[in-house]
C-alpha cells in the first residue's frame, strides 16, 4: 500500500535589519582582531631581523679567524765563490857582486895663479896680399872663420873652416895664410900650453 505523502513547512528565518548590523560588526572585529595579530608579528619579527643580523655580524667580528703562522725563515747558504787563481810568478833575481876598495879620493886640481893666452907675433895677421885673383877679378868678399892649434912652440897646427865666406877660393886662401902665421904659445903659471883658438879672416877688395 503507498503510504499517504505528508509535506511539512519548515519555519523561515527572518534576517532583521538588527540582526545583519550586529553579524557585520562582529565580522569586523573578528578581522580586526586577526589583522592586529598579524600586524604585531610582523612587526616583531622585522625588528627581529636587524638585530639578529647585527648580532651575527658582531659576533663574526668578534671572533675573527687567527692569522697563519709565519713561514720558518730559512738561513740560505752564501753563494759559492770561486777562488781566485794561484799565480805563480818566477823572477830571478840577479845578484851582482858589490866590491869595496879603498880608492883614494881624486886629485884636487891645482889653482893656478897665472894663465896667458896665444898672442899673435909680428905684424898684425892680414891675408890681403894673398887675395885669389878670381876673387878679385869676380869681386867676391867675405869672412872666413877660423879653428885651429896653437902648440907650445907658437906654431899653428889644424887649420879648419868653422864658417865659410860663401866662396870656397876665399876658404881655401884663408886656410893656407893661417898656417903661417906665428903665436906667442898660451902659458900656465909660467909654463907653454897647446890651446885651440879661433881667428876671422876678413876678405875685402882694397879700393
């Protein structure tokens, strides 16, 4: 047999104006509250933050890592140096023997009280009467002198030119009347001496 269908009402709610006021503040109070709660947080954790780094920061500084030892020092050896060359110079030494003798000292020489010189005897010496012809004839003069001896004799010895005239006829008939021509010999304290002596000869065309 069906069973007889019964339908039933259910009461309807009635929303008040009153109710929907107090059911929007108390949602707002709940969000409220949780956003407070959550603001709070926040902020404690980012005032956490800065600390906590500070602190880790300090803390690393704080504690810094030990240097590294140094490293041993090490005393190097000197460098090698090389030793210099052995040089062997041989030098012979050479000995002369040294002899000693008395030798008496050497003669003083005399001081003498008179000395002379050769002096010409006669007339004054002149060769004018031998002039070479060639001379006069080419008109040729000069002066020839003369180095020669005086012996102790008064004799001339050694007639040579010491300075020519420029001809050689005038040099040569100078040579030639020299060796005529006669001295009174140098003398020491008295006594003859050979002595080199020098004499001009003038050779001038009489006029």
């Amino acid at each position: 047999m069906e069973q007889p269908f019964h339908s039933q009402r259910l009461p309807q709610s009635r929303l008040t104006p009153a109710k929907i006021a107090g059911l929007v503040a108390s949602v707002a109070l709940q969000a409220g509250f949780v956003f407070a709660i959550i603001s709070g947080l926040a902020g404690t954790l980012i005032s956490k933050i800065p600390q906590e780094l500070k602190v880790a920061v300090e803390q690393e500084k704080i504690t810094p890592k030990p240097p590294p030892p140094p490293p041993p020092q090490v005393d190097l050896p000197p460098p090698p140096v090389a030793p210099p060359p052995e040089i062997n110079i041989q030098t012979t030494v050479t000995t002369s023997p040294i002899t000693v003798s008395d030798k008496p000292p050497p003669p003083v020489a005399p001081v003498h009280t008179s000395v002379t010189t050769p002096v010409s005897v006669g007339r004054k010496h002149s060769c004018t009467e031998q002039y070479p012809a060639t001379a006069l004839r080419l008109g040729q003069e000069g002066t020839t002198l003369l180095s020669f001896k005086v012996t102790t004799d008064g004799s001339v010895s050694n007639v040579t030119v010491a300075k020519s005239s420029g001809f050689d006829a005038l040099d040569n008939a100078a040579v030639s009347c020299a060796n005529r021509w006669q001295y009174k010999a140098a003398s020491v304290d008295g006594q003859p001496v050979e002595k080199d002596w020098q004499a001009n000869v003038v050779w001038k065309i009489p006029r």
